[in-house]
C-alpha cells in the first residue's frame, strides 16, 4: 500500500498551480496559494511541499496488523485451525500511536489477539508463544518480554516486546512455526511512527514559515541542520531539504537583486546611503557563491540550477565592486573637493581653517626615519579630533588622509598640486605657517630635500608653538642624514637608548648615547639627545654641555637653544638665557621663537628697552600672535605708557576674542590709570 502511496504522490506533483489551490482550498488548509505558485517556480520545491501535505493522510490509513495462522487443523476435524493477530502498539496501548509513544519504551510493542472464539491460557504462552519470532533482514528476533494475560472489549490479548535492533523504517515479517511449515505475513510500519518523525515535521514546517516569512538564511539553517541529523535519514523527506536548500538560495539571491536594483534606482538616497547599503548586500552574494555548493550536502556546482545561481552572484559581485567603486570615488571627491580648492575666506572659511591646522599637525607627526616608506600612519590630539567631530569634518579628514596614504603607496606626491597651490594663496590667512609646513613633508617624502629645508626655515621663522618646530627640528635632522648619508651606526646607537631609557634602564641607556656621540662626534642630533637624557634624570649641569654642544656643532639647532633656554628659565638665570638667544640671532637663527624668548629674558633682567625691542621683531614675523600681543602690552604698561599697552591688549582680543588673558589685563589696566590720576 505504502508503494502505491507513493506512485500516487509522485503522479500528483506534476499537477498545474490550479489543482494544487483546488487541493488546498479542499482540504481547508491555512497555507496561501501564493505560496504555492511561487513554489511552482521551482519544481523541487512544489513537489517537497505537496508530497508533505499528502504523506500524513495517506499513512494514517496503512494497517498495522498482521493475522498468522498458529495451529493447523487436528485429525478427523475435532479441532480446528486456529488464527492470532499481531497489532503494532506501544508500552501503554493508549491510542492513537503516535512516534513518540511507539518508541517511547524499552522494547516494540505488539498485541497479540485470538481471532474467533478461542482464548489465550497459561498452555498457549508456554507451549506456543515461543514459535512467534519476527525477522528483518537476515536477522530474527525473538521476544525479549511479554506481560500477563489481558483482556478488553474484543477479549484475551497478551503485549510482547521485541529489541530496539528492530528498524522500524524497513520492512520486516512476522512468522509463525508450526509443525511442517512457518507461516509470515509482512509489516510495513508508517513513517509517521519512525522515531524522528514529529521533529522532521516541525523541521518541514519551519521551512514553510521561512518561505512565508521571507526569512530566506534561517531556511537555509534548517536545512542544513535537518541534512546533518542521522535521525532524519531513514526519511525519504530528507532528500527534499536538500531541494529546498538551494530554492531558499536562489530566492535569497532574488531578494537581494531586487534590493540592490532599487538601489540603482534611486534618486533620493544620497552616495552614502547607497554606499551603506551596497555594503550590506555584498555579503549575501558572497555567501551564495561560498555556500551554494556542498560536498556534504551532495549539492555540486556542476548541477544546471545551481550553476545558474552561481554564475549570477559572480556576474552580481563584480557588478557591485564596480558600482561600488564609482560611488566611493564620488563621495570621496564629495567629501575632500572643498578642502583641496581651499578658500579661508569663503562659505566654508571656518571649517577650512579646522581642517588646514588639523592636516598640518597630523602630517607632522609622521614617523621621518625613513623617508621612502609606503604606509602612511599620522596622530592628532585629542581636542583636534573632539573639534573634527563637533564640526561633522571627521569623514572629510579621513577620506583626505586615506587618499594621501594612497598616493604615498603609489610614490606619487603626497598632496594633489591644487592643495597646496590654494594653501598658499590662502596662507595669510592662517595664524601660522601650515602651507610651509605640508609643503615641506610633501617634498620630504618626495625625496625633495633642498626645497623641504626652504620651507622648514620659513617654519621655523613665523611657527609659535614649540611642538610644531620641534617637529621639523627633527625632519631637518633627517635631512641631513639623508644628505650626508654617514650618521647610519649613531642613529642605531640612539635607537638602542630611547630603548633603554624607556625601560628604566638609565645606565645603559647613557652608555648607548655616549657610544653613539663617540662614532659620531659631529653629529649633533646625538648631542642633544643626550642632553635630553640627562635633563629628564635631573643631571642640569650635563644636560647644558650637551645642548651647547649641539648647537654650537649645528647653528641651526632650534630645539637646543630651545632646551638650553628652559632650563636657564627655571633657575631665573636671564643673564644666561640672554647669552644663548643673542648667540642663536647672530647665527642666523631670526625666528619669532628667539626673538620671543630673548624679549622675555630682557624682561626679566629688566632691560625693557630691549624686551620690547626683541617681542616687536617677534610681532613682525608672526603679526597673528595672542602672546606676544600681550607681552608688549604688560611691557608697556611697565614703562607707564598705558595707551599703547591698552593698543596691544586690544590687538590682543582682536586675535581670539574668548581668551580670558587680554581682557583681565585690560581690567588692570584700567584700574592702574584709575589710580593714577
């Protein structure tokens, strides 16, 4: 019958989409001919879901019983033959069966029943009841347990158990020995009693509310889950999750190509969004390309359909990259086009200036050592950052930077030539000298080292912050290692010490910098370092040499004469101060730091002649100053004459009106001319 079931089925797939909803309309089920129809697009999947709806009806009807013949006819017909029939059943006998009571205990259950009038007794189970055996396969099994008599409505029944090695799923017989022959009859148990059978179900369902859901990767996880479970095997359903693995991808795909035409289609969604959401349909097509096929699933790429499907999500992919590609260059062009044509002067004036300071510190802050490297790493500090955020530029300097790193990749020039070209026409606007500044680490990293050292001297002329100059101190350094080319052993040296002094190691760190002042005596960058050191482990007196020494081996040493300074400041020694900036101006070295410095160390010998002389040289060289503003002001204020002291502190507010400094000193101004009169 079970055979018949399933020729019935197998004819009953190859109906039209309108006998399908007739069927479903018939059966009163709560599933949506949609449903169907969109099945009907894949045979493997139409077929799958009708043979599902069929099997659970068409089983219920198969018996479940057997009736052998156990005693032949007696002589001369005074007993006749007697008839039992054997029920498939389970530990309880409650009804109806079900796959979980079935194979719920420690055996398979059967009933044996008298068919007529005759009873089962004590003489039957002893003498009888041995001959029933059941055989599947090559293998027999005898009954492994029985229980009392029992009776019901029908009369004498007994329950038998049989092993567990019995498969339930293949077909068996049960067999009767009588005297000159053994009489079988066969069973055919129906799937819906193998054990697995509710969870294949709930499986199958899930698969239904997938599909209705459009939740495509969750059907595919339960396919795959049903394909790994042993239980599941001895189903022939099981052949149908692989069908409808690959129906969920080639729907998965669908939806995915329909989202990402949309896309292509839209007028209203700005590059990003359409950026962000290329980006999100990416890895769907990846994972039908990567996923698709299955040596375990037994789902191979050279299947016609599935091969279809792969070919569409490569062709799918590339088209993606592509238009992906396109996009970004758009919006990257978007996001850094103001910046390259520059203008501190225009709509995006404030903005712009953000953006120049922020590029200018972070490009300084590269890692010099070595001139031809291909990656580009830069850092800025924390309330720049908190700034690009506030501002919402931090996606324009980060596309800016990750197009210089492109370039430097490349060995093309750092900057396109429009930005710096714009800098420069905008540099007056600019508190200090930034278009100096990435001009000289472009032509650094160019290998353009004579135009770079142009540029820092222009730095170090206009530059009032101490980090900044410092920063091209050093690239200066690097430059003449470049050029010169013999300081190779002494920069291993102090490698080798910054190292040490990192550590703590104080000890081994001085003998790295002595070892590398001693290959290279003339090396002045060695010289300092060392001074460093010793002005980091307090040791004043040596920190002092060897400042002096790098300056005077290197005139242009603008971080010695500034170290050399500080710590002559800190012991009040303006004297001295005084003797190392005067010898740094004579030495050529006519930039807003010394002069600044020097007119501060007049200041505090009391000399104010020549202080005011030295910070308005300094105001000269950088007329955008807050500082210096207010150092000729106290000056002034000093030599009585309050008017232009009032001029400075003034100049002073001008340049950053929320600064707290020239509007307090102006108070105290006023009050001094008060009590004056």
């Amino acid at each position: 019958m079970f055979h018949l079931f399933r020729a019935n089925v197998k004819n009953a797939i190859v109906a039209s989409g309108q006998v399908i909803s007739y069927i479903l309309r018939a059966m009163n089920l709560g599933i949506s001919f949609d449903l169907f129809r969109l099945g009907m697009q894949n045979r493997r999947f139409c077929c799958f879901a009708l043979a599902w709806l069929l099997i659970p009806a068409a089983l219920s009807a198969q018996i479940l019983s057997v009736q052998l013949k156990v005693r032949e006819a007696r002589l001369f017909g005074i007993t006749g033959q007697r008839f039992a029939k054997l029920e498939f059943s389970n530990q309880t006998r409650i009804m109806p069966l079900t796959s979980e009571n079935v194979n719920g205990g420690k055996y398979f259950y059967f009933l044996l029943r008298p068919v007529g009038t005759w009873e089962i007794d004590p003489d039957f189970i002893q003498e009888e009841m041995p001959k029933l055996t059941l055989q599947q396969n090559d293998k027999i099994f005898q009954i492994a347990a029985k229980e009392d008599i029992a009776r019901d409505s029908a009369g004498s029944l007994i329950m038998l158990g049989f092993p567990k090695d019995l498969k339930p799923h293949q077909a068996f017989f049960a067999q009767f020995r009588l005297a000159d022959s053994t009489v079988r009859a066969q069973f055919e148990i129906p799937q819906e009693y193998w054990p697995g059978y509710p969870m294949l179900m709930d499986a199958l369902k899930a698969t239904e509310r997938a599909i209705e859901e459009k939740r495509y990767r969750d059907g595919i996880a339960v396919c795959e889950q049903a394909l790994r479970a042993d239980a599941f095997q001895i189903f022939p359903q099981v052949n149908q999750f692989r069908d409808r693995r690959i129906a969920f991808f080639e729907r998965l795909q669908g939806q995915a190509l329909s989202s990402l035409a949309g896309i292509i289609g839209s007028d209203k969604q700005t590059l990003k969004e359409k950026i962000a959401q290329l980006d999100q349909l990416k890895p769907t097509f990846q994972f039908v390309l990567d996923s698709l096929p299955s040596v375990a699933f037994n789902i191979s790429a050279a299947d016609s359909s599935v091969g279809r499907l792969l070919q569409y999500a490569s062709i799918t992919i590339a088209k993606s990259r592509s238009m992906l590609d396109s996009l970004q260059l758009a919006l990257d062009d978007q996001n850094v086009r103001w910046i390259v044509e520059g203008s501190a002067t225009g709509k995006n004036g404030n903005h712009y200036q953000y953006m120049i300071e922020t590029l200018a510190y972070a490009f300084s802050s590269m890692d010099f050592a070595d001139s031809s490297r291909k990656s580009l790493i830069v850092a800025i500090p924390p309330e720049m950052k908190a700034r690009l955020t506030k501002n919402e530029l931090e996606e324009s300097y980060t596309t800016f930077i990750r197009q210089c790193g492109d370039r430097l990749r490349q060995r093309a020039p750092l900057f396109p030539p429009e930005f710096l070209n714009n800098i420069r026409a905008d540099t007056t606007s600019f508190s200090l000298p930034y278009y100096s500044m990435l001009k000289a680490v472009n032509d650094y990293f160019e290998g353009s080292f004579s135009t770079a050292m142009d540029e820092i001297i222009h730095i170090f002329r206009r530059c009032y912050e101490p980090e900044l100059s410092a920063r091209f101190d050093l690239m200066r350094v690097y430059i003449d290692f470049h050029q010169k080319g013999t300081r190779t052993e002494a920069l291993k040296f102090l490698a080798q010490a910054a190292a040490e002094e990192s550590a703590g190691r104080d000890t081994l760190a001085s003998e790295r910098y002595q070892d590398a002042v001693r290959v290279a005596p003339d090396f002045a960058y060695a010289s300092y370092r060392w001074g460093r050191f010793f002005a980091h482990i307090g040791d004043n007196i040596r920190a002092q040499t060897f400042f002096q020494r790098a300056y005077q081996t290197d005139s242009l040493y603008l971080s010695a004469y500034r170290d050399s300074y500080s710590l002559y400041r800190k012991s009040a020694n303006y004297k001295t101060m005084i003797d190392v900036l005067t010898r740094a101006l004579e030495k050529g070295n006519d930039f807003w730091e010394i002069n600044f410095n020097l007119g501060l160390a007049y200041y505090g010998d009391g000399d104010l002649a020549r202080a005011i002389k030295q910070f308005e040289r300094a105001l000269e060289l950088n007329p955008r100053n807050y500082q210096t503003n207010i150092q000729l002001g106290l000056a002034f204020q000093t030599a009585k004459d309050f008017q232009k002291a009032r001029d400075y502190f003034n100049s002073a507010i001008l340049i950053d009106p929320y600064r707290a400094d020239a509007v307090n000193y102006l108070n105290k101004l006023n009050e001094l001319q008060k009590n004056a009169r």
